[in-house]
C-alpha cells in the first residue's frame, strides 16, 4: 500500500486511448476559444474578458490574465464567481462589474426603437455612474435596477410580454396537454405537484400557446382517471392470461415504510399492484396479514396461482408462517436485503472494521478540526485534485459499527485523498505540531503506518465488492436458480480478498457461511438443479443436471420442497421423475439452445440469448416428465430479488400524515399506480436520484455554449 501511495503522488493516470483523450481535450479547449471570442465581441459573459483558455500538459485550464492564476476549465461561471466576484483576484477592479445604469443614461423618446451603442455615453457620464451615491448605500443598487427595467419597459416596443403567443389548433393543445399530463403522471415523486402552480412554469406555458387556466382540472380530473383506467386495465389483463404468478414486496426496510407491491410474471414481465403505508414500525403479523391480502386482490378466488413471495423483511416469520399455511407457496427473501447484511455483519464482527473505522475516524476528525491543518488539507487538495471540501465523516447521533453506510463515504475520501494527506504531514507546521501535541503525534504515527493503509485498503476494497454484487443483483435481478452459483462466486472472490491482504480466512468465512444460511432456502437448490440454464456436460455427452455441486443437506431440501409442493397423489412420482433427470437430464442439442448467450449491446456483458428458454423447454420438451415439470416451470421463473424499481414515494406519507382528504388520497394512489405501470413497461429500474447524480456529475458545457444552442433555436416546433 505504501507503494500504491507514493506511486499515487508521483505518477498520473494513463488513459488507454491517448489519440482520444487529447482530441477530446483540443475540442474543448477550441470551443472555449470559440466562447471567448463572440463574449468579447458582446455576445457572451462579462467574465471572458478576463479568463483565457489554455493548454497544460494534457488539460483544458483557464487563466486569469490579471494574476496569471491558473484553474479548471469545467465550470467557468462558477470560476469567475469564486475567483473575480469575491475579490480572490488581487488585481481585479469590481467597478468594472456590469451594474445598472443611472436614470440620466437612459436614452429620451426621440430615441425610441434606435439601436444604442456604448459610445452614445460621454465619458463625463461613465465618471459619473462610477461616483453615484444613493441614500441607501449599495443596497439601493438593486431597488435602481428594477426601477430601470420598468423604465426600459415602458419605452421599448419589443417588449416580450406584449408578443402574442402563437396560435395552435386545437388537436396540437390537445396532444401537448396529453403528453404534459403523462409526464407529470410518470415523474410522479421527482416533480412536485406545486410545480403546476409554479408561476414561472405558467409563463412559460402561456408564451408556448398553451391554456393554463383549465390545466389544473385536466391533470387531476377525467384525465388522470382515464389514464389510471387505461394503465390498470393492461396489468389485469396479462394477470390473468398467466397461469401463475409471484408477488413481490419491497419498501418494508425503508425509512418511510411505503411497501410497494408488484406482480412478477412467467413471462419475465412485472406489473404493478399497489402501494402500502406502513405507519412507522410493522408487526411481521400486520405484514403477513397485507401479504395475504395481497395475494387473494391479484389473483381474487384461486390463490394457487401464487407461487410464492419474495420480499425484503420478513422472512423468518411471516413469509415462513404464510408457507406453512399454504403448502404450494415458495417464499425467499431479497438477495439485495442478504448481501446489504452481510456488510452489516463483517463490520459487527470482524475485528479488521472495527480497527479501521477507530483510525479512520481519528484521522479524518483531526483534518477537519485542527484549523491549520484544516487549512493545508483543503488546499492541497484544491491544487491535486481540482476539489474542495473536507473529509466526509459520519454523524455524531449514528453508530458506526451497525451503520457501516455512513462510515463508506469517509474511507473513500481518505484513500482519494491519501497523497494531499501525505504533502501535508511533510509539512513544516505539521512537524511542529507534533512535537507539541500528542494527538498530532498520534495522527503522524497511524498516517505514516504502512498497515493503516493497507488496512483501509483492505476494508475499503471488500465493501466494494459485495457493493459491486449489490448493483449487479439490481440490475440484472436474477432468478432463484442464480442464488446458489452467486453466493459460490462471492466466496471465491472473499477468499482472493483474504489472501491478496494476508487476513486470516477462517473468521471471514465463518461470518460469510452464518449470512449465507439466514438467507438460504430450498427453492435455491431445487431450481438450480430443475433449470436447464445450469446444465453440465459429462464425459459421454450428456446435458446432466448438477447435483455434484450440492452438499448432502441440500439434495435433501430437494426432495421435501418438490414433495411438499406437489399433491399428496403426485408426490411419490415426482421423486420417480427426478431421479430419471437426474440419470438422463436433456438432449444436448436443447441444452445448448438453452445455454446460448450474446453480447449486450449496452453493458458489453455476455447474457444468455432466450431468458425464457428454460422454462419454455419444460413445458413443449419434456412431456414424460409430467408431475416434474410441473413444478419445474413454477419454481424455476422465480425472481430472487423484490427491488422491482425505485422511486420517491415520501409525498404519498405527507398526504397521509397531513390528514388531507380521501380523494386526496386517491389521486396520489392513481398517479403513483400509472408512474409505475409506465416504468416497469420500459422496464427502468434506475433510481431518480442517482440518475440526478449522474447528469450533475457530467462536465457541464459553458453557458454561452448553450446560449449559441438556443439562439437560432424556433420558438415553438409543431407539435403532433
């Protein structure tokens, strides 16, 4: 680690497309020029005047050509605020700031509609405005702006609240307000529903041509009852052209405690159901209750329909209760909600967390609070990193060794920033601390320890891989047979951990092997072996089903799953049935078929071709197989994971909270009802906020780039 660290402060990125890298740099850095040259000539921000793109090394900068200073080039506005506003510059003159102009400047009558220049203002004026004192001081500067722009509005013909809107026939207002309405339906949660009120977004509205005084009505009235009608009747219509289905449950772990229920289908679609309030803390009875009730809404008299539950709470007493009951049920708990614990578990347990978070804490507490290390931190890691901002610790109220979470973000940042930590321990202020105080003392000797670093290394690099296994459950959201093969791969990858930074195996596995048996269940092993997809190839040619790779437990769970779930008359003849598999197993060229896989186009990831195959060769080519199958086809089509989608359901509990109307209610209901209907048809499962991350995350293209975007831009295109 501590040659990472050094390698880290002496040697840069290398990117693995030079050619691209510098192509991307030089269009950047000839579209600032571009920006540039038209702010000079008056069509830009003031601030150009005095920021000039240059070329460092392999990196757009900009720099100051009153101090020469140089700074990133990926937000000039924010730049030019920080650098020139705040007097950081010391040679920038604010007078020069754009700033109103005094009444006596405004042009007279007779000037009306002629085009002003700057030159039109004598020098003896410019003296003037420069040395304008008002009663109120600088505050005064603001209350002259607006009076000024009442003035120039008063005087100018092209005023643009005076331009008619366009004209638009009734068919294009109709179809606008249709497709207003369905985004406002679909962005459910992510747009506040004040925002039709929002009088900017009213204005805006009325200069596009479109009717605001009735939008109201038409977003909360007839419209959105057709739309739920619409989105509702689609849903119950495939529920019931399938033979069977599984319910899914998520949101019982979140802080609002609103339970989303979807229904997962044969097919490999989901539709969704409804929304639940929780009300704070939930009995596993109460939950078992909605479950219930659940269950016998979607598929109303024949409950039989309903394979199982799979949900992310629950699972050691109402999901189980509910199996009991009903002996055809196969209820598994949430692969996301059993990976999440086991980070929880190691960072309980495992004394290496414990150790790491105690130095970690000290470390980044230190930072923060001594000014003048403080003080070196922050800009170093301007100067390194081209950011601000101190070490994320977590919050004095939170226990950091079950809230794992918030103690993430602080060893992401001391490792990111372990070579600005390093400049400033070198530092002269830093030495001499140290020899006055012990706990700077303290701080130097865990900072210039190779095995803190290496530790935190280690802590930091484990909790990113099950993190990284967390996002791929979510995105692909496996089936039940994936459970066994995933958890055997984590192990792998664990024991690579656990030699690649010397930590005892046996502690780590130990913990690994207690999560993994509170999240087991039979269905895992019975569909492992009844799924075509996990098919292994013998010596003489055979597909055979892979029983080598389940211990003796487990072929156990095998045979009292498939006998529970089958009738009492059919249960002797599917043991029959699964030893024949097990001897014969499938026809190679089927199996292959199955098997197949191709590149995904957008994750470049190989992915199995047919997704539905597998079941799909249960049901037209396997018929001697006629109790197996079955339940082959209901075991095998289960989804290990209940995180259908994600999305802000908060304001529905405010709704609630607040005691606002049943109609309210409703409403809120119907349009969370459509926005999730028209996500699980897209079939997005992405987070909102995350996706708001990204696009702020993104190198943000200059204003006057935007400006040049919009400027030839029609007012209003017609709309279909």
């Amino acid at each position: 680690m501590a040659s990472t660290i050094a390698s880290t402060m002496t040697s840069t990125s290398t990117d693995p497309d030079p050619d691209a890298a510098v192509r991307a740099v030089r269009k950047r850095y000839e579209g600032l020029l571009t920006v540039r040259t038209r702010a000079i000539k008056g069509k830009g921000a003031w601030y150009w005047a005095h920021l000039e793109p240059t070329l460092v090394g392999n990196a757009v900068k900009l720099k100051c050509s009153l101090c020469d200073s140089l700074f990133s080039a990926s937000n000039p506005s924010r730049t030019a605020s920080e650098h020139l506003k705040r007097r950081t510059c010391p040679n920038f003159n604010h007078s020069s700031l754009p700033s109103p102009s005094p009444i006596s400047t405004v042009h007279s009558h007779s000037n009306n509609g002629r085009k002003r220049t700057s030159s039109s203002t004598s020098p003896n004026q410019d003296h003037s405005v420069q040395h304008l004192v008002l009663s109120g001081g600088k505050d005064d500067l603001c209350a002259l702006a607006i009076f000024e722009d009442s003035v120039k509005k008063l005087k100018s013909p092209r005023n643009l609240s005076h331009v008619p809107p366009p004209e638009l026939t009734q068919d294009q207002v109709n179809s606008a307000v249709e497709l207003l309405a369905d985004w406002f339906y679909e962005s459910c949660g992510s747009v506040p529903l004040s925002s039709l009120e929002h009088p900017k977004f009213q204005s805006f509205l009325t200069q596009l041509g479109l009717p605001v005084t009735l939008l109201r009505r038409e977003i909360y009235g007839s419209r959105l009852e057709d739309r739920f009608g619409v989105a509702k009747a689609e849903s119950e219509a495939r529920i019931r052209d399938a033979l069977f289905f599984q319910v899914g449950c998520d949101g019982w772990k979140g802080e609002d405690c609103v339970a989303k229920f979807i229904v997962n289908l044969p097919n490999g679609t989901s539709v969704f159901h409804k929304v639940v309030l929780g009300g704070g803390v939930v009995s596993s009875k109460y939950a078992e209750e909605i479950l219930w009730e659940v269950v016998k809404g979607v598929c109303e008299n024949d409950v039989q329909r309903c394979v199982g539950i799979v949900a992310d709470r629950f699972k050691g007493k109402a999901l189980r209760n509910l199996e009991v009951q009903n002996h055809w049920m196969v209820n598994v708990a949430c692969q996301v909600q059993g990976f999440t614990g086991l980070i929880k578990d190691f960072s309980n347990n495992l004394q290496l967390f414990r150790v790491v978070t105690e130095n970690s804490l000290k470390v980044a507490n230190f930072i923060n609070t001594e000014s003048q290390v403080r003080g070196s931190f922050l800009r170093y890691r301007i100067q390194e990193l081209e950011c601000a901002g101190l070490v994320r610790v977590p919050s004095p109220k939170c226990n950091v060794l079950k809230d794992f979470t918030s103690v993430f973000p602080m060893l992401e940042d001391l490792l990111r920033c372990a070579a600005v930590i390093q400049m400033v321990v070198m530092e002269d202020a830093f030495k001499v601390a140290c020899m006055e105080d012990p706990l700077a003392r303290e701080i130097a000797g865990i900072l210039q320890s190779e095995g803190f670093w290496n530790e935190l290394e280690a802590v930091y690099s484990l909790v990113k891989l099950i993190r990284g296994v967390v996002q791929d459950i979510e995105a692909e959201r496996p089936l039940v047979g994936r459970c066994l093969p995933l958890w055997e791969e984590v192990r792998t990858k664990v024991k690579e951990w656990c030699v690649k930074y010397s930590v005892v195996v046996e502690p780590v596995e130990e913990i690994l092997e207690n999560r993994f048996r509170k999240n087991y269940h039979p269905a895992w092993s019975a569909a492992f072996i009844l799924d075509p997809l996990y098919l292994v190839k013998d010596a003489s040619g055979k597909y055979l089903p892979p029983f080598n790779y389940l211990t003796r437990e487990q072929e156990k769970d095998v045979d009292k799953l498939l006998t529970r779930l089958a009738s009492r008359e059919e249960a002797h003849v599917v043991l029959m049935e699964l030893m024949k598999w097990r001897s014969e197993g499938l026809d190679p060229l089927y199996a292959q078929a199955v098997q197949m896989k191709q590149q995904d186009p957008i994750t470049g990831k190989m992915k199995i071709a047919n997704p539905l195959s597998s079941r799909l060769v249960w049901e037209t080519c396997l018929s001697e197989f006629k109790s197996l199958r079955k339940l082959a086809v209901r075991l095998i089509f289960l989804h290990a994971t209940s995180c259908g989608f994600k999305n802000n359901y908060s304001f529905i509990r405010k709704i609630s909270a607040q005691k606002h109307s049943r109609i309210s209610l409703e409403r809120a209901q119907k349009m969370i009802y459509i926005a999730a209907h028209a996500k699980l048809e897209r079939q997005d499962f992405s987070n909102e906020e995350e996706k708001e991350a990204e696009l702020l995350a993104m190198e943000g293209s200059d204003d006057g780039m935007l400006a040049d975007v919009f400027a030839n831009a029609p007012l209003i295109g017609g709309i279909a």
